[in-house]
C-alpha cells in the first residue's frame, strides 16, 4: 500500500468510546486538517508535507470513515464529530489550533468553530456553504447537483443496498463526477477510497451521516442563523470554479453574510476535490492565510 506521508507518524487514540486513527507530520502551530466524503485522511496528500514545514499537521480519518472504528449506534452529527476533534486535539497537547476542512470535514469545522470558539485560531473551508443555506437552496438545479444529499439520507436500507452492491462503482462515479478533470485523482488515492467503502458498516455510517445533515445539523445551524452566531475567527473560504460551482455563488459572501464575522477566500481552477485537483493553488491561499498574514483590501 501506498505511504501517502512519509515521515508522518501512524496514531491511534480513543475519544468517545471511538478508536481514532490519525496520522501526525512537522513541527510548528498545531494545524488540523478534516476531509470530506467519500474519502479519507488521504485526500491531504498533495499538500500535507508542504504544510508541514510550517505546522504540526494532524490527520485524523474522521468519526465514521476510513481506518477510525466507530461502533454501531454512534452518532453521526457535525457536533459529536466536532467534540471529537477537540478532545483528539487536546490529547495531542493541542487546546487551540488552526482548521481546515474539505466537504463534509468543512461541516465538521465550522461546527466546531461556533461550538468551541476558543478552540480555533484560524478557519479555512473548501468548497462548502452551511449546511442550512445548501438545503434552503434544494431547487431543481442543485438537487440535480447535489442528488446525493436527499439519496444518502432517505431511510435505511434503501441507500445502503443500493450502493453497497457496487461501492467500487459508486466511489470512483461520484469522485470522478465531481472532477474537473476525472483523472485528477491519484489511482492510489482512489484505490485507499474504494477501499474505505467496501464494508457494510462503512457504508452505513455514511449514510447515517447524510441522514444527520438533513436532520440534526440543519436544525442547529437554523438555530444558530436566527440566533446571529457568528464565527469568530478569521476565516478562509475557498471553492472550485468547474464543474460543481456551487451555483455559481460568491461562496465567500455566503459566509461573510450570515456566518462569519471576517472572511476572504476566492475560487479555484479546479472541481470539488481542490486540494487534489490544484494543490499548488490551494497552497497559495492557505499558506499567507495559516501564517498569520493581514486581510487584503
């Protein structure tokens, strides 16, 4: 198998009764970095040594995914994951920490930004808008664009048999879909993301997370939006401008709206999977941001 971070050290660490696998690089500012669906803490590998000349940079595989065991029954909600990270943190000797996170790992971020403001120095997401606003947005073009919100999360089993009887299949469509170009992606990177899938429980418990967002998580972040909780520290939104634009949304103003007290961010040459797609790119935005540089005007 591919060693994706070599250098990094291979960790495991009980949080919540959850066997967290993670791996750990460079030294400097704790930097957490989440990653999304349907992927693993892989999807880091084109930036994470980059990142790790100047941070201490953390990998988890996030409740419910990848090489983490998560037992039956576990909850699937950005603010249980959030807590998750959190305490994984602090058990690294980490009570405050830059943050990012792609799709689903984004939702686990800025959750854990409003849930543990002085947890957070700094926030990037990539290629997200709350979780509220994309359900309050669910007309016929984003469902068209985003049809597996409202699959993953209709009742078991439907969704569980239908993609686990080819999750080979399902992985390598909705990765490749969500590219700009489809063979963006490593082939050992998409082999250790098939892989990931090829158990029922996986599968569940992705489908419990979906199940969450159109439930729990939409209902918090309502309450937070009618509430005017705000996100506290800098923040940094980045999103692909090819083919899943989201809309074709300032996704930066979205935040900066409703959300956020201060943000910047831009688009990315690049489809969904930016950090993959347009490392170099991606590098450039996080960097001057991570290091502490001062908003453009």
């Amino acid at each position: 198998m591919t060693d994706f971070f070599t250098g990094f050290e291979t960790r495991r660490i009980e949080i919540a009764g959850i066997d967290f696998f993670l791996r750990t690089g460079g030294s400097g500012p704790p930097l957490l970095l989440l990653h999304g669906y349907p992927q693993t803490h892989v999807c880091w590998h084109r930036i994470a040594p980059a990142l790790a000349a100047h941070f201490t940079v953390v990998l988890p595989d996030v409740r419910g995914y990848g090489a983490t065991a998560t037992p039956p029954g576990m909850a699937m909600d950005k603010r249980a994951s959030a807590a998750d990270q959190v305490a994984l943190m602090a058990a690294l000797g980490h009570d405050r920490f830059a943050l990012a996170g792609h799709d689903r790992g984004g939702r686990i971020a800025y959750r854990l930004a409003l849930d543990h403001p002085a947890a957070v120095d700094r926030l990037v997401t990539l290629d997200i808008v709350p979780t509220h606003d994309t359900w309050a947005a669910m007309g016929k073009a984003e469902a068209l664009r985003a049809y597996h919100w409202p699959f993953l999360a209709q009742p078991e089993p439907l969704p569980e048999r239908l993609f686990g009887a080819d999750p080979d299949f399902y992985v390598d469509w909705t990765i490749r879909s969500w590219c700009a170009d489809p063979d963006a992606i490593d082939p050992a990177a998409m082999a250790a993301y098939r892989a990931a899938f090829w158990s029922p429980a996986a599968i569940h418990v992705a489908c419990e997370e979906y199940r969450a967002g159109a439930g729990i998580d939409d209902a918090l972040d309502a309450a937070d939006k009618a509430a005017g909780r705000r996100i506290a520290c800098p923040m940094l939104a980045l999103w692909g401008a090819g083919p899943l634009k989201l809309g074709g949304a300032d996704l930066a103003e979205v935040w900066r709206r409703d959300w956020a007290v201060e943000v910047r961010g831009h688009a990315i040459a690049s489809g969904h999977f930016l950090q993959e797609e347009a490392p170099d790119a991606v590098l450039q935005a996080l960097l001057p941001f991570l290091l502490g540089d001062s908003p453009q005007t």
